[in-house]
C-alpha cells in the first residue's frame, strides 16, 4: 500500500526489495498484487502495477532478500527507507544499516488489531534499538502468518508510511520522529507515545558501532545462533528438502503436526501424526524420550516453541521444520494446499 500511494504521489525513483512470489494468501492484505500475478515474483508483480499507475516514476526491483551483505549496498542509494519487515532479524538489519547510511526511514509493524508507526535513524532521534535494544525472546511473537492480522491493518499503516516518507523527502510538517503511534483498529484509537534516543546507544548515540553484526537470525534467535544441542548428534531444525530426503530412506522419524484440527484437514503431511499444540503438555508422558521427533506447524513458529518445551522437558531429540507445512509445499510437493 505504501508504494501504490508513493508512486501515484510522482516520487522520482522507488526501489522495491523482495524475494517472495505473489500467493493466494497474501491478496486480503498486500494490494499491490492480484491474483493474475499468484506465482509471479513479488517485485515484477509491482513493477507491472506501479508503472501502470505513473510510468514516469524511475522503478528499482530487487528480487532477493535483504541480507548483510548487500542491505548498505541497497540502503544507501535511496534518500527514505521504509521498513514494512516482518522477521525481528530483518529489522534489527534495516535499521543498522540505516543508522550506519545515515539514512532515515520510516518503520511500521502490525500484528492482529494492532499496529506501530515510527521514524527512526533521523538526525538527534532514536533508532529502533533505543526502543528495543535487544529482541524478544525466539518464538514469543508470532508471525502475522501465525497470529493473523486484520487485512486493512497493513493498508492503514502502509498510507501513514507513506505519508512520513512524503514529509521527509518535502520537509513539511511534523514527522514521527521520537514519537511511537500506536493503533487500535478494534476501538479505532490512536495512542502516541514519546520514544528518545537512548545516550548509550551503540548505533546512533554513541555511533561505536561501525559495522553490521555478523549473523542477525543468531542474534534474534532465529535459526543459527540457537543455544547448545540437548543432543549434539541431532540438529534443532531440519528443511522440508532434508527431511524428504530422510524420511524417503526410511529413518526412523517421528513427525508430529501441532496444528489446528481445521489446519490438519486442510493440508496433511502423511508421515505426520497430528497432536494440537495445547495437548502438549497433557500428552508428554505417552511419548518415548528415546526417539527423534521432527515438529511441524503451519510456518513453523508454534513447532519452534514446542520443540523448545519437549527439549526442557528431557526429550534430547526434537528437530523443528523449518518453515512448515507452508514451505513443504513450495520445495517437497506443490501438490500439498496452502493457505
């Protein structure tokens, strides 16, 4: 929604940076696309729409992922960034990058009914980092794909992204800098909080930081920079492609779905054999600690976090599907729905 309102308001040049490609799923929020382009890549999807709205507007796509190594690169060349992420290690990437660029930009997060608004990276105002110095605990914060969000939530938010980036880029009025808005969509209520920059920031007070972190998904706990194995043969995630391949030579796997019963009957692993997640606890005693269990969910949020609790519990050998049911179904077999 940002980008449909900055390229109907003439903005000279717009870069777009996404690795995804245009699902059913994504349509009741993300209106750039239709579903003429599901299975398109998301950037030419928007590039299709957007010059169809202003073709004098200069359109940069970038069909990857932002990572370390090419975020200052990207980030750089661009006077706004707007940050519509939704991983807390994406995050924590645009706004160092930013800070080091010394590039403002314009951070918006939704979760359900909610949703924050805030510039950050401005000279004399906070980063990202002054609010929250360190992540969440992983898995404590579930995804919008996990939790849900109320699909004119990111259209809200995305129209007020766009309208700090125009004040930015015009120098008019007041922008969001040290000022956090918070949105009620279900009251329809808007609370504003006063956010400072925090003196002992490393990235933008004290500017000691002077380079990206080596590793974000380590640093927010997602993925690599897990804590020691309960058991240091079995890894604490495995991908679809590698369990395929596992379970296809017949080791001896115990896959478990945590899902919902209606997500069950949506869309089924066959090896899996389902138990809600809330019946965890109640059915611990009935799984052997001796065997290797794989997890899965939906996105694999909800897997992350039992796997935790069965580890903590004494099962040294859980590993979680990385990404899914969802991402099974994109690199194992389409054939498998999602949703």
């Amino acid at each position: 929604p940002a980008a449909l309102y900055l390229a109907a308001a003439g903005i000279g040049r717009l870069g777009v940076v996404d690795h995804d490609t245009v699902a059913v799923h994504n349509l009741q929020r993300q209106v750039l696309h239709d579903t003429a382009a599901i299975g398109q890549p998301k950037t030419e999807s928007a590039r299709t729409r957007l010059e169809a709205l202003d073709p004098s507007v200069r359109l940069d796509t970038w069909q990857t992922a932002l990572t370390r190594d090419n975020a200052r690169g990207i980030i750089g060349d661009y006077d706004v960034i707007l940050d519509g992420t939704d991983t807390f290690a994406t995050r924590y990437l645009v706004n160092d990058a930013c800070v080091l660029e010394q590039k403002p930009y314009v951070h918006a997060s939704v979760h359900r009914f909610e949703g924050q608004l805030a510039v950050f990276g401005a000279p004399d105002g906070p980063c990202y980092r002054c609010v929250h110095p360190d992540p969440p605990p992983a898995g404590s914060v579930p995804s919008c794909a996990e939790g849900g969000v109320l699909g004119v939530l990111p259209g809200l938010l995305g129209t007020m992204q766009a309208t700090e980036a125009l004040k930015l880029l015009l120098g008019i009025g007041m922008p969001m800098i040290g000022r956090l808005l918070v949105v009620d969509a279900l009251a329809m209520r808007f609370h504003e909080v006063g956010i400072d920059r925090d003196p002992a920031c490393a990235w933008c007070a004290t500017r000691t930081a002077t380079a990206l972190l080596d590793d974000y998904a380590a640093f927010c706990g997602e993925g690599g920079g897990t804590p020691a194995l309960a058991s240091a043969d079995t890894p604490r995630a495995i991908t679809p492609r590698d369990l395929a391949v596992r379970l296809a030579r017949g080791d001896r796997l115990r896959v478990i779905d945590v899902r919902e019963e209606w997500e069950v009957r949506t869309a089924a692993l066959d090896a899996a054999e389902a138990i809600v997640m809330s019946s965890i606890p109640a059915r611990v005693a009935e799984l052997p600690r001796e065997s290797t269990y794989v997890i899965l969910c939906h996105h694999g949020m909800r897997s992350a976090m039992v796997a935790d609790y069965l580890r903590s519990a004494g099962f040294p050998r859980v590993i979680n599907l990385e990404g899914g049911i969802d991402r099974w179904s994109v690199e194992v077999d389409p054939s498998v729905p999602r949703y």
